[in-house]
C-alpha cells in the first residue's frame, strides 16, 4: 500500500508537469496572437497617429489657405463691389453720353437739314443775284440810252433854243405863241387861255395828208376845230375873226411818246 501511494505519488508530478506543459504549449499560441493583436493595434495607432499628425497638418494647411482664399475672397468681393459700383458708374455715364450723343445726333440732323435749306435757299438767292445783275446790267443800258436820249433831248433844246432865239428875234411883232414843247393828247392853252390846243399822232383815220405829222384840235368854248400839221408848214385858222398861222416847228417820238414843238403866229 505505501508502494502504492508512493507510486501514486510520484505519477502525479509528472502528469501535472506534461499538463503544464500542454498547458504552456496551449498558452503559447494565443499569446502571439494577442502580441499580434498588440503589434497591429500598435501599428494602427501608430498608423492613426502619423495619419492625424499628417491630417492636422493638411488640416491647418488647408485652415490657412481657407483663411487666405476668405481673405482673398473678401478683398475680391470688396473689388467686385468697386466694379459693380464703377460699372453702375460707367452705365450713367454711358447713358449720359448716349443721351448727349442723341441730342448731338438731333442737332446734327437738324444743321444738316437746315444747311441744306439754307444751301437751297443760297442756291435760290445766287439765282436771283443773277437775275438781278442781268436786269441792273440791263437797266444799266436802258439808262445808257436813256442819257443818250437826254443828252439828244438836250441837244435838240439847245437848237431849239437857238430857233426859238431867232424866231423871237425874226417873229416877235408876230408871235401869239412862243416854240412849245408839248406832249400827245397834252392840253395846252393860248391867247390868255381861252383856245386850248390838243395834238395827236396823226394816222390814217385822221382824214389828213399823207405826210402829216399830227392832227390838232383848237377848241374854245364848244367850237372845235380841226388841223393837219406838216413839220415845217404853217396850217392857217380864224380866232375872233383874225387869221393866225399854227406852226408845227418839230415832232419827234421819245419813249413811246410823241412830242410836239409848236407856235403861233399872226398871219400878215
């Protein structure tokens, strides 16, 4: 019996040793697995780690730069309203100056529109202008040949003049009339204004010689009577019962105009 349990003894020492070492061989593989374990969460928080440090730099780098791009942003958009405000600007002004441009388009058309009236009625006007230079040159002639006749005038006065001269020297005891220049269908008066002469261009249905000059008619009162004047020679009538000699001295048309030099004296 104390075999036995020496024996029993002994046997257990060794079934506990090889427990122990099933249990230590048992043991062996977990602890590397959590070892493992440990090294990968390790690795992952070391991984982690280096990853936030990294983050947080990329992460303050972009804080920075999202600070600069506000910043930036902010003084873009102060810009932006500096344009906007410039460009409201530029819009009055541009519409100031389409205004003014309208206006400036408005007068042009009308100083065009006026400039051209005014070249028309320049036109007009040079037209006139010549018109007028064309009747002043020939107003000009007419008066040319109307000084001319003046001075002809002038000239037959003078001679006439002269004749009247020597008729008055020659025919003074005689003359009831003295040389007088008289107009067509002019009244004029002899003997004190009681015989009124009237001479006209004599024509053909005045019933005279064919070289009359001019017809007269010699009224007093309501007698008439009527004379064929030659130039040169003396026509006989009665007044009052005294024959006189009617003389048509000279006739001559000016003007359109016939005028008559004419006198009267007594017959011897």
């Amino acid at each position: 019996m104390p075999g036995e349990k020496t024996r029993r003894t002994v046997k257990m020492p060794l079934i506990n040793l090889a427990e122990k070492r099933k249990r230590t061989f048992r043991m062996g593989p977990i602890t590397l697995l959590l070892c493992f374990a440990c090294l990968i969460g390790l690795s992952v928080s070391a991984t982690y780690l280096i990853d936030h440090a990294k983050y947080k730099k990329q992460s303050d780098n972009e804080d920075a730069e999202i600070r600069v791009i506000q910043k930036n942003n902010k003084s873009l958009s102060d810009k932006n309203i500096a344009l906007e405000n410039s460009l409201q600007k530029l819009e009055n002004e541009h519409s100031n100056l389409e205004s003014q441009y309208k206006d400036l388009a408005s007068g042009l058309d009308t100083a065009e529109r006026e400039n051209a009236q005014t070249a028309s009625e320049l036109t007009s006007a040079l037209k006139d202008l010549e018109a007028a230079r064309v009747d002043v040159l020939k107003l000009r002639g007419e008066l040319d040949a109307k000084f001319s006749e003046i001075e002809a005038l002038n000239a037959n006065r003078q001679t006439l003049e002269q004749k009247y001269n020597g008729f008055k020297e020659l025919l003074a005891p005689y003359l009831v009339l003295e040389p007088t220049l008289v107009g067509s269908s002019e009244t004029t008066m002899a003997f004190d204004g009681n015989l009124g002469i009237v001479l006209y261009e004599a024509s053909e249905t005045s019933k005279c010689h064919k070289d009359s000059a001019a017809v007269c008619y010699l009224i007093s009162g309501t007698n008439k009577e009527k004379l064929c004047l030659r130039t040169g020679k003396p026509e006989s009538f009665k007044y009052q019962g005294k024959k006189y000699l009617f003389n048509l001295l000279e006739s001559k048309e000016s003007e359109g105009a016939h005028h008559y030099c004419i006198s009267i004296l007594k017959e011897r």
